[in-house]
C-alpha cells in the first residue's frame, strides 16, 4: 500500500468520523441535560446576533457600500451560525481522552495496515455492573482476536483493566468492558455470611470485575482447582467445601497430608480419609450410592437428583468429594506393585463419579499444583469441566486451563487472585478456615 493510498483512506475516516461526532452530539443533547442546555444557550445567542446585527453591525459610515456589506453580513451569519452549531455537537459528540486513547493504542501497536489506530466513540458506565466503564471503538478493520492478542498492552495504553471485550453493532464496533487500572482487585476480600447464594447449589468463589463469580454444581458438576504453592487455592477449595456443609451437602475430604490444613471442627463434620485404605473405602460408598440412585431415578423416571426430590419428596443430599493435593494421592512414582493396582482402583472409582456423578448429586472437586496426564487420567480430567487457576507460569496455566491466560492475566506475586477457563478474574474471598 502507497502512501498516497494510506493517506487517502485515513482522510476518509476522519470524514467518516466528524460525520459519526455530529449524530453522536445530537444524541447526547437529547440524553443529557446539561449538553442540552449549552445547545440551547448556543442557538438563543446566534438567533439574539441575528435580531441585534443592525445594532452591532454599523455600516452607515459605509455611504454607498452599505447595502452591499448589509447584504455579506446577513449571508455570513447564518454561515457562521452553523459551523458553529456543528463544530458545537462534533464536540458535544467527542468522548472525552478520544486522541489519547488512540495515540496509546497505535503506541502499542494496535493499528491496520493503513497505519490506522482504533478510535474511541463513546465511553460510558455499564447498565448492568456499575462499576465496569464501556469503551466504544471503532475497530478500523482490526478483527477481536487480535484486540484480544494485545490484551496487555490495550491495559497499559488505557490504564485500565479490562473485565472482558465484545463485538457490538455486528462487527462496527468493539466494545472493551473494563474498570480502571487503580481501582481492580483488593488485596484482601474477607468473606461474610451474607455473600452465601440462595440459590439451590450454586456456590460463590469470589469477586470479579462485574460482581460476584459462581459455579452451580447442579449444571457444572465437577470442580479442578490448580496454582503454583501459595497461590490460595487450599482456601478457595475451604470456601467452596463450606458453603456445601452450608447448603446442607455431606463432604468427603482426602487429605494426605494428615490432616493438618483442616482443624478438628472439619472433622465433626466431614469424612476425613487420611490414607489410601480410607480413600478406596470411601470412593466404594460413593460408587454404591451413585448405583442406588441410578435405581431410584431410573424407576420414577426423573432425570436428576432435584427432580427426584421435587417428586417424591424426599430429601437426598447432595456429596461432595474433595482432595486437597490430588497428586499426593495419584502419583505413582516409588510405588509397589500392590500400590499401583490400589491407585488404579481408586483413579476407576474417581473416573466413574466423574462421569456419572453429576445426574446423581456428586461432585468432585480437585486441587491440586500440576494435574498433568501423569498425575490425573485424562479420563477424570476431561470431565472436571470446571477449571479454576491461580498464580502460575505458562506452562502450568496450560495443562490446567488449557491455555496461558493464568500467567498473563495473574501478577507472579497475587495471592487468591483466580483466573476460570473462560478467562474470568476473581479475588478469591478469605475466610476463617477453623469455622465450616
């Protein structure tokens, strides 16, 4: 492309965008009241010259030339008049940072091949989440999944951080969802009774850019829960396990580091297996459990656990089983003969209440710092559609979530900072860990 040609098309755009200024002006003149005012305050002047341009025009000095300055006069007025009502609305019409936001964005590198940057039309609060601002581009021929590929640097050239990003008007416009970059997450989100769901089993994880973020397990059955050491994901997976006692689930803990992250209150009231006979025993209660309401459902002819309840009036809870380091549980490295034949008991028994449990009431939810196909079958991990991560590399945030969102969206020294598989950033809320 020439440069006459790149020259040629970035003045077609900026027509097109004094044109898009002007209707842009009369809408804010109808929706806001103090533009409308400065509109009208602007026509009673124009029309007040145009009444008084004999007194403030003297020509009679003029003798003979007078008429045909009169004349000039009374053209130009109007002429003047609007311009200036336009140059008025192209203003009105102009969001406000407009030319900062574009030099930050072709700074970044965010431009098309006529070297044109996106350029912002509009900006204003979000109806439903107040504290998200909507940025309104014209994209210029730039697609979103390169808008998404300079995630980082849109953030740095805007000072904000972006909740998420979206077509609008077809493909005219990219609409960025965001708050500003001073004002995102707190450090420190305490956790209050008032923030359990009322919802049937819909449990909060924390607070994202546009309110609280949950998972209802009664939709999405299984939970994998992965970070590097210190991310926060042992109390992430305590907040969940608590809010299921709440709702009045009975939960199963595996935890082979003896117990020692769940004080004794934990084991009043949940299953605790410290050891892999423990385990076995209470993944072969489960799996009974699963056959027996498989029986119950199949001959009422309900398709799940709710509907079943609903219709017999019966009251089945729902079971959580959770593992706090799973790969204290799975590795198989160093082990005998008989431990791996118990491991591959224990991994069918887990493969079977991940495939079937969610119909039934069970759910899974598994942490751990690696699940790699070393650690976790595929043929557990593939069903644990529900995918959380903490702080981690690229490496890491790839085998959990299945791409590297984790290490680019969460700093390296955030802790209950969570990012879920469709890239949702929350603050993880922190509770007192002694009180289920």
């Amino acid at each position: 492309m020439t440069r006459t040609e790149k020259d040629n098309i970035n003045k077609r755009t900026e027509n097109r965008h004094l044109l898009r200024r002007v209707k842009a002006g009369f809408a804010a003149v109808k929706t806001t009241p103090y533009k409308g005012l400065l509109l009208a305050l602007y026509l009673a002047g124009a029309a007040l010259v145009w009444l008084l341009r004999g007194h403030l025009f003297s020509l009679d000095t003029y003798g003979m030339f007078s008429p045909v300055l009169g004349a000039a006069i009374d053209l130009l007025i109007p002429l003047y008049g609007v311009g200036g009502l336009l140059a008025l609305l192209v203003l009105l019409g102009t969001p406000w940072g407009g030319r900062v936001a574009k030099e930050g964005l072709q700074k970044a590198g965010l431009t098309n091949h006529a070297g044109e940057a996106p350029v912002l039309i509009a900006k204003r609060p979000d109806a439903d989440s107040p504290r998200l601002t909507v940025w309104e581009f014209d994209p210029c021929g730039i697609p979103l999944n390169e808008w998404e590929d300079k995630r980082a640097g849109v953030e740095t050239a805007l000072n904000i951080t972006i909740a998420k990003m979206a077509w609008g008007e077809g493909r005219k416009i990219i609409r960025v969802y965001a708050v500003p970059a001073e004002r995102d997450f707190p450090a420190l989100l305490r956790w209050n009774d008032k923030y359990l769901s009322p919802d049937s089993f819909v449990l909060v994880l924390g607070e994202g850019l546009t309110g609280p973020v949950t998972v209802n397990l009664a939709h999405v059955p299984h939970i994998l829960l992965g970070g590097s050491t210190g991310s926060g994901k042992s109390v992430l997976l305590k907040l969940l396990l608590m809010q299921s006692l709440h709702k009045g689930a009975e939960v199963y803990i595996a935890d082979f580091k003896g117990g020692v992250d769940f004080p004794k209150v934990w084991h009043q009231k949940c299953r605790m297996c410290f050891n892999e006979d423990d385990l076995l025993y209470t993944l072969n209660q489960l799996t009974a459990v699963l056959e027996y309401r498989k029986g119950r459902l199949a001959e009422t002819g309900c398709p799940n656990l709710d509907a079943y309840n609903e219709a017999t009036g019966e009251k089945l809870p729902r079971l959580v089983f959770a593992c706090d380091e799973v790969a204290e549980v799975l590795d198989r490295t160093g082990k005998g003969k008989e431990a791996k034949e118990r491991l591959g008991q224990i991994e069918t028994k887990l493969s079977t209440l991940a495939r079937l449990g969610r119909a039934f009431g069970i759910h899974l939810i598994l942490s751990t710092q690696r699940p790699d196909a070393a650690i976790l079958p595929g043929q557990i991990k593939n069903n644990l559609d529900f995918r959380v991560c903490g702080r981690a590399d690229n490496v890491l945030s790839q085998i959990i979530l299945d791409n590297t969102s984790a290490a680019e969206q969460i700093p390296k020294d955030a802790r209950g900072r969570f990012i879920t598989g469709d890239g949702t950033v929350f603050q993880g809320y922190l509770f007192d860990e002694g009180q289920p």
